[in-house]
C-alpha cells in the first residue's frame, strides 16, 4: 500500500473470531476504523463454523489460541470443508506468540499471514489487502489445502515496502528452479513395493 492510496473497506465482509472479548474487541475497532461496515464476530470457532457455512464472507480474521478449537484447526476445516466460496476466502492468523514453528503451522493449515499480537493496525491493513490482492493460486491436494506455499522469498508485493531490510538480500539473480521441478512434489509417482 502506496501513501495516497484509497481504501474502501464498506462493502468488505468480515468474519471476526476470538474468545478474548477485548481482543475481539481490538480487531472490531480496527477493521471498522478503515471504514468497513459488514463485521460479523464471535468468540467461538464452533460460532464461526456456522457464519462460515451459512454467510459468504471476504476475510477471516482468526485468533489462534482458543479453548473449545483453535484457529489452526479451524483454517483446515474451511480450507478442507466450508462451502465455497469461503474455502477460498483469505484467512488472517491473530496470535499473541510467534515462533518459526507457529507460524509454519498456520503456513501449513492454510493461513494467508499471521499478525502478532497487540495488533499494529497499519500492518493489519497491510496483510489483509496482500491477502486479498494477491495473485497466489490454491493448491489442494492430500497433505495441504490452502494458497500455493512455493513461491521464491522476494519479500512483499510490488510497491509495498518490506519491514526487514534483507527482503531481497537472498533473491538469486535467476529463476532457481523450472516450473517442471516445481510441480514434481505434486505429481503422483508410481512405487514398487
């Protein structure tokens, strides 16, 4: 997102889920501070399963630590199950921790970005338009369901400045791998027992 850009959030509807009242709160005040107008929350993943299957939505916003199911759970269920086209809607993980193993976790269950808690509302903003704008195919497949993880780590979307300083540090110069060796995980291969 450029300095000078217009945003119009009004006709976004939003999927807010969080068992901390005030935190749902936090994430209410964001989302409708930028202007959108159709928030549904709750503060269960069994309430959210129901909005999911019964209300078309264009963001999910989900914390990650919950009681009763946590988000990454709740993520598999809507890339694997929810009707569409909410299996396709972009999901944002809200956590309050972020180690590496997490955040492949959410990676892995599907999860467009994870934001750490306490919420950073610019960054929030950020990752749900690069979510929504992005160009990211879904893959589906036995062991994963959720936005093609195979891409080259070229750091933020063009015209978004990156937040580390090395974003393009590692890029090789050249494409490193052909299309075909980026489908081979993919294809099914034949094995003698």
């Amino acid at each position: 997102m450029r300095d000078g850009d217009k945003i119009n959030l009004e006709k976004v509807q939003f999927l807010l889920i969080d068992d901390n009242y005030q935190s749902l709160n936090i994430m209410h005040q964001v989302v409708v501070g930028f202007g959108a107008r159709g928030v549904l929350k709750c503060q269960s993943a069994a309430a959210g399963r129901e909005i999911i299957n019964n209300t078309p939505l264009d963001v999910i916003l989900t914390d990650a630590q919950m009681p009763d199911e946590d988000g990454y759970s709740l993520i598999k269920w809507v890339r694997r199950k929810a009707p569409e086209p909410n299996r396709f809607v972009p999901i944002v993980l809200v956590t309050g921790h972020t180690p590496q193993s997490k955040v492949h976790k959410a990676r892995d269950c599907g999860a467009h970005f994870v934001v750490a808690k306490p919420l950073p509302p610019y960054v929030l903003l950020e990752r749900i338009f690069w979510s929504t704008r992005e160009d990211r195919k879904f893959v589906e497949c036995d062991g994963y369901v959720g936005p093609d993880r195979r891409f080259q780590r070229l750091g933020p979307p063009a015209g978004a400045e990156g937040r580390r300083a090395d974003d393009l540090k590692d890029a090789p110069a050249e494409p490193n791998l052909s299309q075909e060796d980026i489908n081979a995980p993919m294809k099914p291969a034949k094995v003698k027992l």
